[in-house]
C-alpha cells in the first residue's frame, strides 16, 4: 500500500510537470534555468504530493534541481536527497531497483527503502526523457495498518463470528441430539443383558446406588433375592449357547410375571438371576420366593427341548439406614451358594452365614500353610472283629490343630481341601505319614492294615498311583497294610473311571474298601463296577439299628449280599453295647465306633492291641472283653 501510495504521488508529479512545462519531453539541455524558475517557484510541488505524511520532491533537469518539502525540514530534506542519490549510484543499474516488480522496469522507475535516524522512508525514482524526478515519503506501515487493514479486519471478524456463533450453535445442538442419542444407546448396552433383552448387574447396581429415589415408607427396606438356574450348563454343554439363551429368555420371562411396584428383575451373571424388591415386608418376599420356585413346576420347552429348572435362591434382607449395595449383592449371593452347597431350596442370609464364609475364606488361604508346617495330624481309629474281639486294622482320621480354632474336625476343612489346588498335595502327605507308620509299626512287631480315605477328587488323574507305584518299587511299602476307603457324598462320580484307578490298586495288592455304604454314590451299579473288598454301613443306620426296622432290614441285606460276594463288612458308629451284640448276632464282621475305642493317637495304639489281645484270651464273651477294654483305656486317649 505504501509503494501504491508514492508511486501514484510519483506519476501524479510527472503529469502534473508535463501540463506546465510542454518541453518537459525535450532533451534536458533545452531548458532554460531562469525559464525553469519562472514555471516552478520554490516549493511548486509539493502540493502536488496527495499526503500529509513527511515527504519531499526532488527535481533534476540538466543543471537544474528543485526541492519541494512537504511537512519535513530543509536539513533533513538535504540528508535524505544525499542518502537516495548514494543508494542510486551503488546500484547495479541506475534507473532499475532490483526489487521493484517486473510491471515497472519498462517505466525507468527505481524505487527503495532507506532509513535514517530510527525512521524508514520509501523512496521512488522516475525517468523522463529531460530528466528525473525522485519521491521521498515517510514509511507510516502502521498508520495505515491502523487506519485500513485493522478497520477490515475488524469488520471481517463481526462477520465471521457471527457466522460463526450460528454455525456452532446449530453443530452444538446437532451433536448434542446425537451425543444423547449414543449415550442412551451405550446405557442401555451397560445396564441390559444383549443376549436376552433384561437388566444385568450393572442395572441393579445402579438402581441400588440410587435406591432413596423408591423409598417411601416411614421403616424403608429392601430385600434381595438371588436365583441360581444349577442345571443349565448340562443343556448347554449338550445343546449349545444358542438354546441356552433361548430357554434363559422363557425363564426370566417367567419371573416377570412376579414383577410388580417397586421390582426390579434381570440377570446376574451366567446361572443367576436376581428379583431386588423395595418397600415390602420379609413375609412377603418370602412368599414371593416360594412363589418362584413353584413357578417352575412345569419345565420350559423350547422346540424339542423340555427344561425343568433345578433352582436355589438366596434372599437377604436389609434396612436402608445400613444400606450398602455391595453388602445385600454379597449376602444374597452367599446365601443362594449356601442353598446350592447344602441342597436347600430357600436360604435367607443371617449373621452365622456370614461367619461360617468368613471362617472358609481364612481356612483356604491357610492350607497350604498349614501343610508346610505340620498341623495336619492323623489319629487312629481301631477296627474290631466281633468274633474274636481283638484289632484287626486302623483307620487313619486326619485333624487340623489349628494355631487359633485349635483342633478342627474334617467336616471343617476337608471339602476345602477337596476344592483347592493342594489336593493331590494333601492326599500325598496323608499317604506319606501313614507309609512311615506302617514301617514304624512293622519293625515294633504290629502288623495291622492302615485304611485311609480318598475321594472321586484324588482320582482324577494318575497322580496318586503314581505315586504309590513309587513307594512300592523303593520298598517303602507293604501294599498288604495299605488300605483305600473310597468316600463320596455326591450323588454321581465317574463310575469308568473309579474302576479303572481301582484296577491300578488291585493290582498293586492294595485293599480297597467302599466307605459310607447306603448314602451318596454306593448305589448297586458302582458296587457291580468298582472292584472292592470291603464295605462299610455308614453310621446313619447302625446307630438306629435297635429302634429302626427300616435299618435293620437294609443292614440284613448287605450282609447278605457279601456273604453271597465275597465282601468284609465292616459297620461304623457303634456307641452302644445293645447295637454290637445285635450287629454280632446278625453276622457282622468287624465294628468300628466309641464304643470300642475313640481316634487315639500312633503311641496309643500299640498299647491297646496288647490289652484287646490279653481281655479276649481270658473272656469268652466278645462283647464284655471290648468293653472291659474300653473300660481300661477311659481317659487314655487323645
């Protein structure tokens, strides 16, 4: 803009010079100076210069100059005119700037900056054919920047805001619907179950969080229950994911139905469903439970598949003054797993379960502990022969002296065992104490069998005779003293396999013997399949063999049935005098129970043998020489 600027003053000086002197085209030495003069008194041009701004006009015609000043000094005049002439010569061409555009070199025009004293002037050269005429104008960039670029810029920027602000508004409010439509979509893929179209965990969570919002009654309360669907993943295993779905739909469709104000109804987690219900009374929630369980009397059919759930439901109850959402999902999910364990159909969560949980969580992390340091110890529990009355084995009963709970029974850690890492582990170390016994024993001159107990879980693969065959091929073992109890509460095991590992002991000259006879797996087709010696009643029907006819009956047919075999009976839980005459007369082989003897410990043991040996050589009656030698042994034992 400032190059415009001078070089229009520039041109407008040259035409202006042309009108009043016609000879201006001529050769320079035409002119006549007094003639010049006369045409051009002092300061004639500059009027001609079209701005206020400091500047000047120099005239060169032959030997004349003129200097016209405009708003600027005479001396400073003479030291720009002296400063433009020096930057004229040293250039390479004297009437062509090297920076001027390509537009204006057929002009004869030059053109440059210089500065002088912290000020930048424009200065600009044009040829005439009779002379030249030099230009010189203060450099006023941000005047003018000022005065027009800002001016534009700032009429630009209303423009372009208030497009703009309208422009972000519509995009706001065009993002805004689909950001809310997408959030909506991602809750509901949060809190829905995709596969079956309910709530899922995160829905309850979420409810539970806000759970004020329900609450209206003067006492507020809320309940939880929990359904677990057990027998599903044998469906799915034999049908697919895909039918699974099908019939979880039809179930939690069934559950719907219960739905009512202040319900809530979805999916837990893979088996489990969960009905969280507000503002109603434990009575009545407990009705809704029995409601649900009667619900699924009829099975669920879908296509060629007919579903009959197996269900357990777990319900905890709890006040909103103690609310905590991850305390009722904690407790109802305890408590339906307590149902699950314990073939119950309806638990309601109480303080004992809580106790009980907590005491499994801290047995479990301390088993492996416990193993390392000896605390499983192994008592004995003698075997008498009814006819003769003296001990004709053992049977090794572990217990956990625990460094706090002090000496726990089995049915307190053993089901943990069972369902940990450490299992074979354990197994091995039980079977390791009773070799070193059984060659402790031998050098003292007692040669009694040792029974020990193995689940379905120790013979899951060939650890254990493994194990076993090494003992034996390094002569640590005499396989005629070992004896396997096979125990098992559940009501299935793996009868192929059970026979194919008792094979391997039988085999190796092991006894092996079917523990808890009538209860659990001991149905007649694991007896025909599994090769056994000896078979034990369990206790639930020798302690009520003198009341019970039932009892005595089922005893008389086992007995039977190994007299026909080939198999020892062996009945456990004698703790009267009554039950072991009756069990001797009905031909039992050998009793096991308080009555003879409680669990002592290794040291005991051989003191007993001598006594049970000395009673039943001097007295003829079976029955007063056990009891005579209980009577020996009262408040000997450990």
């Amino acid at each position: 803009m400032e190059f415009t600027k001078i070089h229009a003053n520039s041109v407008h000086t040259v035409e202006y010079l042309k009108g009043i002197l016609p000879e201006f085209q001529g050769p320079a030495n035409d002119f006549d100076v007094d003639e010049l003069e006369r045409y051009l008194p002092d300061n004639a041009l500059a009027g001609q210069l079209r701005t206020s701004d400091p500047a000047m006009v120099v005239l060169n015609i032959g030997k004349y100059q003129s200097i016209s000043l405009n708003n600027i000094s005479p001396d400073r005049a003479l030291i720009l005119a002296r400063l433009v002439n020096d930057q004229v010569r040293t250039s390479p061409d004297p009437l062509l700037g090297t920076e001027l555009p390509a537009s204006l070199h057929a002009q004869k025009i030059q053109s440059h900056l210089l500065y002088h004293e912290g000020n930048e002037y424009l200065w600009m050269v044009m040829a005439a054919a009779s002379g030249t005429v030099t230009t010189v104008q203060k450099l006023r960039a941000s005047d003018i920047a000022r005065d027009t670029v800002l001016m534009r810029l700032f009429s630009l920027s209303v423009v372009v805001l208030w497009i703009g602000f309208w422009a972000s508004f519509g995009v706001a409010i065009f993002v805004s619907k689909h950001v809310s439509k997408a959030k909506a979509v991602l809750h509901h893929s949060a809190t829905y179950d995709y596969l079956i179209g309910v709530p899922n965990q995160n829905f309850l969570n979420d409810i539970l969080s806000s759970l004020e919002t329900f609450v209206s009654s003067d006492e507020p309360n809320y309940s939880l229950i929990v359904v677990s669907v057990n027998n599903i993943y044998m469906f799915e295993q034999t049908y697919g994911y895909g039918v699974k779905w099908d019939l979880f739909r039809k179930f939690s469709a069934r559950l719907e139905q219960h739905k009512s104000a202040n319900t809530f109804i979805g999916r837990y987690d893979s088996n489990m469903f969960y009905i969280l219900v507000v503002n109603h009374s434990d009575q009545w929630v407990q009705s809704l439970a029995t409601a649900i369980t009667k619900q699924f009397h009829d099975p669920i059919v879908n296509g060629p598949v007919s579903f009959l759930p197996s269900l357990s439901l777990g319900i905890s109850h709890l006040s909103v003054a103690t609310v905590s959402k991850n305390e009722i999902i904690t407790q109802a999910v305890h408590a339906v797993k307590f149902a699950k364990n314990n073939r119950q159909l309806i638990t309601t969560y109480t303080d004992d379960l809580h106790t009980l949980s907590f005491l499994k969580i801290r047995r479990s992390a301390e088993l492996m502990k416990a193993l390392k340091d000896g605390q499983f110890i192994l008592l004995y529990q003698p075997k008498i022969c009814l006819a003769s009355g003296v001990v004709t084995g053992v049977e090794a009963l572990v217990r956990w002296d625990h460094p706090i709970e002090g000496r726990l029974s089995p049915h307190e850690f053993l089901d943990l065992i069972e369902t940990s890492c450490i299992a074979h582990l354990f197994t091995q170390c039980i079977l390791n104490t009773v070799i070193k016994q059984i060659e402790a024993w031998t050098e003292a001159g007692i040669k009694i069998p040792i029974a020990v107990n193995i689940s379905p879980y120790d013979l899951q693969n060939y650890e254990i005779t493994n194990f076993l065959k090494s003992k034996i091929a390094a002569g640590l073992l005499s396989t005629d003293l070992l004896e396997l109890e096979l125990t098992e509460s559940a009501t299935t095991i793996n009868a192929c396999h059970t026979a194919e590992m008792f094979n391997e002991f039988e085999s190796m000259g092991i006894k092996r013997s079917i523990d808890d006879f009538g209860t659990g797996m001991s149905s007649l087709s694991y007896l025909k399949e599994i090769p056994f010696n000896t078979v034990k009643i369990d206790k639930t029907f020798v302690e009520n063999l003198t009341d019970d006819p039932i009892s005595e009956a089922i005893i008389e047919s086992v007995l039977i049935m190994a007299k026909k075999i080939g198999w020892t009976v062996v009945a456990e839980g004698i703790e009267t005098k009554e039950i072991a005459e009756r069990l001797k007369v009905m031909g039992c082989h050998i009793a096991q129970g308080y009555y003879f003897a409680e669990p002592m410990t290794a040291d005991n043991i051989s003191s007993f043998i001598d006594k049970t040996r000395q009673v039943a050589n001097t007295t003829p009656s079976v029955i007063e020489s056990t009891e005579n030698t209980l009577d020996l042994f009262t408040g000997s034992y450990d």
